[in-house]
C-alpha cells in the first residue's frame, strides 16, 4: 500500500501522526504511517498516535485484499467497523485504504 501511494504521488505527510489498526476476528495488525511499516508486536506505540481502527471477520478482509469487495463499498455497506480516536477526518489516510490490496 505504502509503495503504491508513493507511486502514484499520494502525500500522506498529513497522515504522520496515524496508526492504522486492522482487528480481524481476533487477530490485530497495525500500520504507522509515520515509520510507514507494519509495527511488529512488542513495538512500542507512543501516545501521541491517532488511531484509524477497523474490525471485520476474516471472509471480509479476504475481499478487500483480493479487489473482491472494494473499501469505500465496505465502509458504505457496513461490512466492517471503524473508529477513529480521537474523532477527526484526514482525507490522505482514507486515500491510501484504496491501494490496500494484494
């Protein structure tokens, strides 16, 4: 995702200060955009992060990595659950959930 952001000249610099948490059934991934990788367990997370979370089952994960169902979709549909802490928008970090696939 990351890679292709930087491809195509998506600026995230507005999106440093986000986490993004995947909760899949009861397994958690978390992306920082600040360090732009995959934080491993064990990683510590300082408390100045802001935190886009998502929670979906398996099979809907499985879609969006696969370009079977796509995020907007998902997002308008319901099939999955986000939370943002704390409550604010940033338009890059939502652009960059479209090059998040497989």
């Amino acid at each position: 995702m990351l890679q292709r952001c930087e491809r195509f000249k998506i600026d995230l610099t507005p999106a440093r200060d986000w986490l993004l948490e995947f909760n899949v059934d009861e397994e958690k991934d978390v992306i920082s955009y600040r360090e732009m990788r995959l934080l491993k367990e064990g990683d510590e997370i300082l408390s100045d992060y802001k935190i886009l979370s998502f929670k979906f089952t398996k099979n809907t994960f499985d879609a969006l990595m696969n370009r079977e169902l796509h995020w907007n979709n998902a997002q308008i549909g319901y099939h999955l659950k986000a939370k943002r802490i704390p409550n604010e928008y940033c338009a890059e970090l939502y652009k960059s959930l479209n090059f998040l696939h497989l």
